[in-house]
C-alpha cells in the first residue's frame, strides 16, 4: 500500500490549517462588524466637515488660506498611503500598492518627486524599498485607532506643505463599497476640492473668530485629519471583511483538498486490497 | 418661534442632532449665544459646556474644544476628540519622523522585522510539523 500513511498525515495536516482557516473567518466576521459600525459612527463629522468646506469655497474672503490656494507649479507631491498591520487579507494591500504605483510612475514621468508618510506595517516595508523618502510611518494601530494617533503623523506632512517642501498632498486608502468590494482610492486633501452646493451663490463672508487665519487653519486641520481618519477606519473595515473572504475561500480550497486526497488515499487502499488478493488467488491456483 | 437644526459631532460618533432654539458654545473669545437667523460665523471653540435650548428643555455637553460653523439656519459644532495642544503635536511628529528615520535605515541594512517575524513564523510551523510528525510515528 504505497504512499498511504503518508496520505493519511496530509489530510491531518490540512483539516488542521483548514480548522485555522475557519477560525480566522469567524473571528474576521466579528471584527468587521465593529469595524463597521466605527466607520458608520465617524461618519457623521467627515460629512459635516466636508459640507462646511463646500460652504467655503462659496466665501468671498479677503484672507485666502494657503489650504485653499493651488501652487503654480507642483514639483513634490505627499501622499500618506493607509494599510494594514497585518497579512492574510487576500489582495487588500497588494491591490492599493498596485495602483498606488501606476500613479507613482504617472507623476513620476512629469517630473514631480514624491515623498509618502505609510501607517500600517505593510506599506512601510512595501515602499522602503522603492527609493521614496519616507517622512513619517505609524504602526500597530490596533483594531480601534484613536483619533489623536493620527496627528503626529499628519502634522509632519502639513509642515511639510507649510514650509513649502511639497505641492501637494493626498491619502491613499481601500474605500469600503461592501463586503465583498473594496476600492482602492486616491483622495486629494490640499489645496482643497471642493464640492458643489446649491444656493451658496451669492455675495457673503464668515464672521471670523478670534481671526479668519486662526479660524480657518483650526478648521481645515481638523477637515485633514477628519478625512485621513475616515480612511483609516475604512481601510480597517476593508482589511477584516477582506480577510474573512480570503479566509472563507482558503477553507473551501482546503475542503476540496481533503476531498481529492481521500479518493486517491481510497483509490490506493482498494488497489493495494486486489493486489493481495489476486496474489492469494494465484499463489492458491499454483498450489 | 422659529429654530434652527443643530447638530454636535465628535470624531467617533454623532453628540446631538435636531431641532433648538437656541446654543451657547464656549469660543475662544467668550461665550457664543446663537439664536435662529444668526450671521454666518465661524469660530474656534475652548473647552467647556454647550447648552442646547430646545422645546422640551436645555440640554447640555461638554467639548473639550473644537469649532462652531453657524449658518443662518444651521449650526455645526466640531467637537474634538482628542486633546490639542502644540507642544503634544510637536513630540507626536518628532515621533513619527523617528519611526521613518528608523524603517529608512533598516532599509539599507536589508533587516526587516516584519520579514524576520515571517521567517520566524514559518520555521515554528515547520518544527511544530516535524514534532507532530514524529509523535505519531512513535
């Protein structure tokens, strides 16, 4: 009976990893619920605060903020890319890298440097080595970022723009659309983009206080970081509802493996059976 | 009487949001009461106690700062979540500036932890195979 008890050890060996498997989804499928409902619950103050930032592109202001102005030329870019700390997430990180990439060579062929900040472990070891300079990383964020992990970091890359060193800053993230989809996205942060809002189009101003600068840094700041924060829990969300597909797939692939090795594991007993038996068979006709 | 829709967010979740008659917001250069139809205004907001008026009786929250976007028929207030200060911003980024100096660094060196620890990993199942392997041998 050839190869049988080392059929036997395999099964074992993949019932084990499939019992693993099954055990990440579940615990994955409880995460993404909580990570569901942080992103539903942040979301609110990212709405309002892009609603109030479409209410200012309507403000016709003596101060303009640099925030809002569009630099003539743009020759460094920022781009803050969000992943995940961990692995085992099917195609999450590698689908953003991917596309991150694209547009890396896009600006790249123009003539316009980048430098990235990365949270996530992921993307800090992915984008050291591609000769990028790093300006800050954040890691081991954990399941439930605080939003106050978030401003060190985003406060290097807005001295960065104050002081002039880059153009231009956006984040990268996976957006969640569902369960099953996640879409890897590029948002621009400064100079703001503004949206479109009905009825805004006449002559009007803020009352600013204490002053329009005071006011309106500590409002786009918080309109920055809102929106960084919103990527990170979404990428969060993203990472668990992605894991747990990859995960559910990786037991059914296992589920199939067992089940392929069992027909040969069966095929080879019932083959080593006729084998004795013609054998016998033989062996008693020869007599 | 008119009134005007208020509402209160906080990075991780929503403080209050409906109908009043009128707020008062701790700003920065002392308290704001708004009524409906007020002036367009934005404000910087100190820690301290919002109070919301509304038909059924006064409401009160704490923010520990933000920013307060009044329109004449709405008013947004930004709580924050997170304590601000700039000297605590400031060690934050030098942090964060330390951690890429670091990564950069290991870089070059060709060590990364993150790949030792995979490596680290897959060695530990193996033994762990090998070990499960012989018990049942014996």
């Amino acid at each position: 009976m050839a190869g049988g008890k080392e059929i036997r050890t395999q099964i074992a060996s993949i019932k084990n990893t499939q019992k693993i498997t099954s055990a990440m989804e579940m615990v994955a499928a409880s995460k993404m619920k909580k990570a569901q409902n942080r992103m539903t619950a942040s979301r609110p103050y990212s709405e309002k605060i892009i609603k109030v930032i479409g209410h200012l592109a309507y403000v016709h202001s003596e101060f303009e903020h640099p925030y809002m102005k569009k630099a003539d030329t743009v020759k460094r870019i920022g781009i803050i890319i969000i992943s995940s700390d961990r692995g085992l997430c099917g195609g999450l990180n590698t689908n953003l890298f991917r596309s991150l990439l694209k547009t890396m060579a896009d600006y790249q062929a123009q003539g316009v440097e980048i430098d990235i900040c990365t949270i996530g472990k992921k993307a800090t070891s992915f984008f050291k080595n591609t000769g990028l300079t790093i300006k800050s990383v954040l890691t081991d964020l954990g399941d439930a970022p605080h939003f106050d992990d978030l401003l060190g970091t985003v406060k290097v890359m807005l001295d960065a723009y104050d002081a002039g060193e880059i153009q231009q800053l956006s984040v990268a993230y996976n957006r969640f659309e569902n369960t099953m989809t996640q879409a890897p996205t590029i948002t621009q942060l400064v100079p703001m983009v503004a949206g479109e809002v009905e009825g805004m189009n006449h002559h009007w101003d803020y009352l600013y206080e204490p002053d329009a600068q005071e006011a309106l840094s500590a409002l786009l700041i918080r309109y920055i970081e809102a929106l960084v924060y919103q990527g990170l829990v979404e990428n969060i969300a993203c990472e668990q509802s992605s894991r747990m597909i990859a995960m559910n797939s990786a037991t059914d692939n296992a589920g199939d493996m067992v089940k392929d090795l069992e027909l040969v594991y069966n095929k080879a007993r019932q083959a080593a059976i006729t084998q004795e038996i013609s054998e016998i068979v033989s062996g008693a006709a020869a007599v | 009487m008119s009134s005007m829709y208020v509402d209160i967010v906080s990075a991780t979740e929503s403080l209050y949001s409906g109908e009043a008659k009128c707020v008062f917001a701790p700003a920065s250069t002392g308290e704001l009461g708004i009524y409906p139809k007020h002036m367009a205004l934005l404000s910087v907001l100190k820690p301290g106690e919002v109070r919301i008026e509304t038909e059924s009786g006064i409401q009160s929250i704490y923010v520990s700062g933000g920013v307060v976007e009044v329109q004449p028929d709405t008013v947004t207030i930004f709580s924050d979540t997170a304590i601000r200060a700039n000297d605590l911003d400031e060690s934050k980024a030098l942090e964060a500036k330390q951690r890429a100096e670091e990564a950069m660094t290991n870089a070059e060196g060709g060590q990364d932890i993150s790949a030792t620890q995979a490596a680290l990993a897959e060695s530990m199942a193996q033994l762990q195979m090998i070990a499960k392997m012989r018990s049942k041998k014996i």
